[in-house]
C-alpha cells in the first residue's frame, strides 16, 4: 500500500502484542500505566506510552537521547500528555497545525494490535502496532468512528512511525494530521533547516498570513511558528554544536511545520521548562493546508523516517546537501 493513498481494507482489531513485533517488552508500570520498550541489535531503543501512543524517548547505539521531553518531571503522571517526545495530531487543529492544538487522540488510551498488517521481511528491527478505535464518548467531541493505527519501528538510527486512519463510519470525514516530533538539541541558536528554501508558509505568530521563505536555510533567533507548504520528501535540521544532523523522510503528509516558543512563552507555559526551549525543536510531518477526505471502509497511510547521522565540518561549516546526498532512503 502506497503511503498517503486512500483504499479500501478489511478490519482488524485486538488488544495484545502483535506477532510482528520482535524485541519488544510492555512494561506495566506501578500507577497503572502501560509502556513498550523496543530494542534492536546496535543498541538503539525507544519508548513508547500506550497513554497517547506517544513515543517518550528514542535513544541511539551511544545511550545518546535524540528526542526531547520536558525537565519538569513532577508532571510525569499516568493519564497526562507530557510535553516532548513524538506525538500524533488528530483529527483536526483549530490553528492550522499549531502544536498547541493537537486534537483529542494522545488523551486517549490505546490498545496493543493483535492483527497488525504483514511487515516486510526484516528480522533487525523491533516493532510494535497501536491501535485506537473512537469511542461513544469521542462522537461528542469529533462525530465520525474511525480506527487510528501506529506502527512504530527501530533500526539502527532510524525511527519509522507509519500511521493509518480508517472511516468505519457511514459517510465520509474529513481530517488534518501531524506527527509531532520534539528533537533534541544542543542549542536552537545553532540549528539550521534545510529543505524549505523559498516554499510558501503560513505564519501562525502573524495571523497566519501567507509568506515565501527567503532565506537559504533556516536558522532560529526568536519564537516561530510556520507551516510550510507542500513541502520535499526530505527535510534536514543540522546540530552544528552536537556535529549532528536529524533527517527526516516523509509520505503521505506534505506540509512540515515548525515551533520554538523561545524564552517568553516558555516561562507561562506550566508544562515547559524555562530554559527548555534552548535545547529542543519541534517539527511537524503534517497534511494540514488540504484536509484528507475518507469516504466510508477506505483508509489514509503515512510514513515518517527519522534518522540521526554524524555531520562533518566543510571549511568550518556544516555542509547539509553532503548529508542529504549520501543518504539513502
């Protein structure tokens, strides 16, 4: 199934650990909270709340942590979003993908899958199948039943999350969708993006009026907020500090979004720390300008790939379209 096309399935349901995942432990923890550990050959691993689906860590062969989450573990909590790691977006955002409105699916609790779809031969990755279903209680807030899968896999440095969205109602919807994805980083002032030179973007902090990137690449010296549109498969952020650069690959979902709440939002937000903001960005893989549109048994699918490669210094800067050029999707 091509990632981002709409086609008719069969159902699937359950509650346990499928049989696709391979290196995968569920943890019950004392409060009551569920989590999934997966692990792979190298040494990578990642962590991922059954609360939300929520991905909370994903570390590489070093023990290195590449995602970020908030300081503030005191509100560490069963049943509470925490802010950071990778998270999902649905079904809709009120603020044209603003992180700060990210619809009522990572409230929820989800389900291990016990009849994922086949995975492609592979015996070196762990992977684990979420699942969701809407609920009576969901018709109040979004009036469509729908079911909400999660395939998230670990190779080595590389994170797959591949989400798909099913219409079990009986007339069509419409949603938008964003996978939400905190990176870690030595310092925001050091970062810069590539791959959205001179594309078109909604600016959130200026009433979302519509702009073309000028500048060459992207770097960050005060709060953003943009949604950039139709954007390339393939994004880089470049960690000048840490010689490391982010790659993220993505189907299905072609507009990107990017937010820092730099120093002033970050102190009046309760689940953020107030240096918090110095050492993580948050980007979007997102459909979010042109809603996805669902007649009754057909199903969306997205992929995001992301991947954590060393970056080497070229006449004392990074060179990113090296990075890009020499890895393979």
């Amino acid at each position: 199934m091509d990632e981002g096309k709409v086609h008719p399935i069969a159902s699937n349901s359950g509650d346990k650990l499928g049989a696709n995942a391979v290196l995968a432990n569920v943890i019950r923890d004392g409060d009551g909270s569920s989590r999934v550990i997966l692990s792979e050959p190298t040494g990578c691993t990642a962590e991922v709340l059954l609360h939300g689906g929520q991905i909370v860590s994903w570390k590489n062969e070093r023990r290195e942590e590449l995602l970020f989450m908030t300081n503030k573990q005191a509100l560490w909590k069963a049943g509470k979003v925490i802010r950071g790691g990778m998270s999902i977006c649905f079904p809709q955002s009120t603020n044209l993908g603003s992180p700060e409105q990210p619809g009522f699916v990572r409230n929820r609790l989800w389900s291990l899958d016990s009849s994922p779809s086949p995975l492609p031969p592979a015996n070196s990755h762990s992977t684990v199948d979420l699942l969701l279903k809407s609920t009576d209680d969901d018709l109040k807030t979004w009036p469509h039943r729908f079911e909400l899968r999660l395939r998230i896999s670990v190779t080595a440095g590389k994170l797959t999350v591949i989400p798909r969205v099913r219409n079990i109602d009986s007339k069509p919807f419409s949603f938008t969708f964003a996978l939400c994805s905190y990176l870690s980083v030595s310092d925001i002032s050091e970062v810069r993006v590539e791959g959205l030179e001179t594309l078109d973007y909604f600016d959130n902090l200026l009433q979302r009026e519509r702009y073309t990137e000028q500048a060459d690449a992207i770097t960050f010296d005060g709060e953003v907020e943009r949604v950039y549109l139709s954007t390339p498969p393939k994004i880089a952020v470049i960690d000048h500090e840490k010689k490391r650069t982010y790659v993220l690959r993505k189907d299905g979902m072609p507009d990107a979004v990017l937010w820092n709440p730099w120093d002033k939002k970050a102190k009046a937000m309760p689940d953020f720390g107030d240096e918090d903001y110095k050492i993580m960005l948050c980007i979007d893989s997102a459909s979010v300008e042109t809603p996805i549109v669902l007649k009754p048994c057909e199903e969306w699918k997205g992929r995001q790939e992301l991947t954590a490669v060393s970056s080497s210094y070229c006449s004392g800067q990074l060179d990113p379209r090296k990075v890009l050029q020499g890895y393979k999707y």
